[in-house]
C-alpha cells in the first residue's frame, strides 16, 4: 500500500523526474485544449493523482468542469465525446501498456507493435469466439467450475465473495488454457498463494507504467527495498512467473487447447510464451472475478432487483446456455454492473498518428499526443444513459443505438477485449446459478475494513480486496452435469 507519507517522501524525486521528462515546449501545442493551467506545463498533477490511486476519478471532475475534451499533461489529453471516440480506438497503444510485459518479453495486451500483435490475435481470435465458447465441450469447461464454487457454499454462511469469485475465474481460463485437469484448481484449494501474489505485484503497476525508467532504476539499485510494498511486489511477480511456468511444464502439450494451438501455429519464444499465458490469466481472472463481485454486493443491496431475476431464472432450465442468454433481465444486471462498475474504468491510451487529428470541430491536435477516453466517465453520460447513475437493468431490453456509442466497458476498436465472450459466459452462467440456488444479502455486522469503493490500480478491485455476503438457500441447482 503506498502511503501517503510514502507519496510525499518521494514527492522530490518524482516530482524532479517530471520535469525532466514532462516540459516539452512542442506540448505548448495543447494550450488551446481546455483544462488546469498547470497541465500545459508539467505532467505532475496527472502522476500524483495517478500514483495516488485516484486518476479515474481525477480525469472524470476534469471532464465534469472542462467538458468533453481535457488536457491532463503537455502532452496528453482525455476525451468524453462518445462519437468522436470511436476512430481513435484504431490508433496504436501508448508506452502505458509496456507495464503489462512479463518475463521481459511482450504479449498481445502489452504490444504496441500491429505486426506482434497480429500474430498474437489471429491464432488465438477464435479460440475466443462466441461460437467456439457455446460448444460443449467449452461451455462444460465454465459449468464445471461454476459447479465447484456453487458447491463451496453452503446454507446460511458468511462468503468473501470477491476470493470466490477470482479462484473460479482463474480456473476458468486456465482451464482453456491448459486444459480442464490441468493448470489451476484453486476452487480446489491448490495454488490459492497465486491470488495473494497478483495482489502484492500491482502495488508498482502505476509505477512502471508511469515512470518505468525511473522504477527500473529504484530496483536496480536496490532502494526499492526500502519502499513500503515494493520487496513485496518483486516477490509476488516472481511467484506468478514461477506458477506460469510450472503450469506450462505439468500440463499436457497436446491437449493443452489454447496454449497447444499457439505452439503449434507460431514459433515465439518460450519467454514470449510465458508472457502469454500470463497475460491472458491475469486479464482473464481479475476483471471477471471484480465484476461478479460488485453484480452481487449490489444485488445484496437491493433485493426487489434480486427477487425479479430469481423469478427469471425459475422459467429456465440452466443447462441451456442458449436459453440462459436471452434472458433480458439477467442480461441487463449483468449489463448495468459492466456499466457502473467497469472493473476497467480507467484511461485506455492511444496515440495520435502522424498529421494529427481535429477533435469537436476545432481542437488541433498534433501527432503523438497521448489521448484516452475512460469508461468511468462514457458511462456517466446522461445524454446516453438516462438517469445515468442509477442501476436500471431494463434500459438494456431495447437500448437506443446511442447507448452502444458510449459502450466501453471492453474497451473499442482493435485492442478491444478478446475474452469477452468468454467473460460474458462465466458470469451469466454464475449469476444464473446462484441466484436460482440462492437469495444473498450483507451480513448484519460488514466486516469493518470492507469498503466497496474501488482501488484505482487501471483493473479495479474493491477497496479492501474482500466483499462478505450471506448465502441463504432457496432453492435446488439444475442438478445435470452439462
Ligand atoms: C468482465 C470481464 C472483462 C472486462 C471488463 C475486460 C475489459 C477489457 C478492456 C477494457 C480491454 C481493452 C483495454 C485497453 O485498451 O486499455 C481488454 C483487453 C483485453 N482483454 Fe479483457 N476484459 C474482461 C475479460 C477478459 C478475459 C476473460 C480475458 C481472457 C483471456 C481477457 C483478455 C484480454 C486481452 C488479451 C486483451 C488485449 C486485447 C488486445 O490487445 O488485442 N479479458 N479487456
Ligand atoms: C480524488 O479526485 C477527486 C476528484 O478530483 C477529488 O475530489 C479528491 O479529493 C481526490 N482525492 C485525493 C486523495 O486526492
Ligand atoms: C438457514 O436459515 C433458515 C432461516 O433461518 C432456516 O430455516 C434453515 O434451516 C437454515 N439452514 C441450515 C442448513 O441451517
Ligand atoms: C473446445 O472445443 C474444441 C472443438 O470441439 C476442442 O477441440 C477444444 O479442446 C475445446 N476446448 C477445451 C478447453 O476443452
Ligand atoms: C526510458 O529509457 C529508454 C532508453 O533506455 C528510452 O528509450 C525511453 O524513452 C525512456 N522512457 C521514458 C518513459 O522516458
């Protein structure tokens, strides 16, 4: 946890190195973009808040006070103007992305390159498919571990939903990964260490995908030791890179699915490999396992929104995925939480090519500025969203086109999300199941450090990384394996 005394010692040092790296007299360009005064010069106000954990919400009272276009650094700029946001998503991705490299090689969320990128995407595009994830034999890969969580809970007990719910997505896409036997089964209580380890490695993600020269530098020479959090942070990546590579060792190279497939069609490295696997495990569990998690705290909250989709769910048969999809209410919960409770609210980055761009009519905007819209605030908009902050599952039934403009919860464009359909399909199925087998509510006494305001690490979690809820059944599960 990086304190605020933390921030503050090392204020000086940031502080000195941006603006070093930050007042560029080229940015001066940007004077025009509405925004702080101090923005034209230095990158710091956007670096204290970003490191601070409080960039979302940061950019989103700048939009509300500057309007859709803000300058948040000389040489960078926010956008939340839904139709002009759209063609920016085909630019390519700034150097923010190079903090998702592993094993000191890049892989397709990291690369900004369209040619690694490609490679990457078109041997694993249609392993993600919907039609692919709706075959038996992959739909039984997501039923199986969602039947394994449903039967870790039992009547009447206290859950911490948010470990639950991130061990079933992990499992999950190591199950496609390496295949169902093999990988993670921390369902199963195996390897569970690995969660505790993702959440020890992030304390520096801002860190390297702000300042990662500087940070280089800080663990190099060892000073980084003496920082709160960050001994830890080396710890906890090294335990993830060892996991990778043990499970990449035990499983079963010819039935090891996605993986097997990249192998067999692309002849990367083994780094490049590594990098893979654990790029697509750690976007593949975090934001499925935070959205489950804040779908329930909310629904625990409002019981009349449950009732509704528990009497949905009784009109089906939940073993017919098919069925299960078109169910308009529980689309729209699941819709509505991806909306208020993106787990990747955050600034997507992307740079403008060369010759710049025009934005609204009158902004020039030169090349290789750095621009991002956050899904945080396209999804505050009420001008797409009527009654924008409240959770309204049924404006999903017939959502005007508008709607679909100001759409980000998987991001846009080219770099958007390759797990969505596989996302989409764990949680339906999961919220399917639990809400048919039981009602949930918050326990009487709220653990005291739980708060579900979200920790602004780009993929978010609950403040506390713990979400407690009470499981009281209601009825039985569709009981045939699928
Ligand atoms: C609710 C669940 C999920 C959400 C909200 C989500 C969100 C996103 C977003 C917003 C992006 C674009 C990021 C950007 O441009 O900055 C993205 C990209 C990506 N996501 Fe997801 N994601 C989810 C689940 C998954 C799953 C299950 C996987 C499984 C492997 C996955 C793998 C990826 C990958 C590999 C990319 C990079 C794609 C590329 O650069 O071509 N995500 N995701
Ligand atoms: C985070 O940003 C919001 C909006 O600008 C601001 O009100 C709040 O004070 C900030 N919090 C911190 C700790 O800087
Ligand atoms: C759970 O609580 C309900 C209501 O208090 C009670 O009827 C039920 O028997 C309890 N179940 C178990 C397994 O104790
Ligand atoms: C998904 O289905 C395909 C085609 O039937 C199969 O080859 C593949 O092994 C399945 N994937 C998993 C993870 O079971
Ligand atoms: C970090 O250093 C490398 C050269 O070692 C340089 O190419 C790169 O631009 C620097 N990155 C930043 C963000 O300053």
């Amino acid at each position: 946890m990086i304190s605020l005394l933390l921030l503050l010692e090392l204020l000086p040092v940031v502080g000195a190195l941006a603006i070093i790296t930050s007042v560029y007299f080229k940015s001066l360009a940007l004077k025009n973009v509405p925004g702080p005064s101090l923005t034209r010069f230095t990158k710091i106000p956007l670096l204290y808040q970003t490191i601070g954990l409080n960039r979302t919400r940061y950019i989103h009272e700048l939009h509300r006070k500057y309007g859709p276009l803000v300058r948040l650094a000389p040489d960078e700029i926010s956008i939340n103007h839904p139709p002009s946001v759209g063609p920016l998503y085909n630019y390519e991705r700034s150097h923010f992305y190079n903090a998702f490299e592993a094993f000191g090689a890049k892989n397709m969320f990291s690369t900004p390159d369209r040619a690694h990128h490609s490679v990457r995407r078109k041997h694993l595009g249609g392993e993600y498919t919907k039609v692919y994830m709706l075959r038996p034999e992959n739909l039984s890969v997501i039923y199986d571990r969602v039947r394994q969580m449903i039967h870790t809970i039992s009547d009447n007990s206290t859950v911490d939903v948010f470990y639950l719910f991130n061990y079933m997505a992990q499992d999950i896409i190591s199950g496609f990964f390496f295949g169902n036997q093999y990988g993670s089964h921390l369902l199963q209580g195996q390897d569970t260490e690995v969660f505790h380890a993702w959440h020890m490695r992030r304390q520096t993600f801002h860190w390297f995908a702000e300042l990662p020269n500087l940070t280089k530098l800080l663990y190099s020479s060892g000073i980084a030791n003496f920082i709160p959090g960050w001994k830890e942070a080396a710890k906890g990546e090294q335990f993830i890179n060892d996991m990778t590579r043990k499970w990449m060792d035990k499983c079963d190279p010819e039935k090891a699915h996605l993986l097997t497939k990249l192998m067999k069609e692309t002849s990367l490295s083994r780094d490049e490999y590594s990098a893979e696997v654990m790029d697509h495990m750690g976007a593949g569990h975090e934001t499925t396992g935070t959205t489950l998690t804040f779908l329930i705290d909310h629904l625990s909250k409002n019981p009349e929104q449950q009732q509704k989709l528990h009497q949905e769910l009784l009109t089906v048969d939940l073993n017919d995925f098919a069925a299960v999809d078109k169910l308009p209410y529980l689309h729209g919960v699941v819709l509505e939480t991806l909306r208020l409770y993106s787990s990747i609210p955050a600034s997507e980055p992307r740079i403008v090519p060369s010759g710049g761009v025009t934005l609204l009519d009158k902004y020039t905007i030169p090349a290789s500025t750095v621009i991002s819209a956050q899904p945080y605030s396209m999804h505050r908009q009420e001008e797409y969203f009527e009654r924008c902050l409240e959770f309204i599952p049924e404006r999903w039934n017939e959502p005007p086109a508008k709607a679909k403009t100001a759409w980000m919860a998987f991001g846009k464009g080219t770099r958007g999300c390759i797990g969505q359909n596989i996302a989409m399909v764990s949680i339906k199925v999961a919220v399917g199941q639990l809400y048919k087998t039981f009602e949930t509510r918050k326990p009487d006494v709220v653990p005291e450090k739980e708060d579900m305001d979200f920790k602004d690490y780009y993929m978010i979690t609950p403040k506390a990384d713990t979400c407690s809820v009470v499981f009281r059944m209601v009825g039985v599960d569709d009981g045939k394996k699928h």
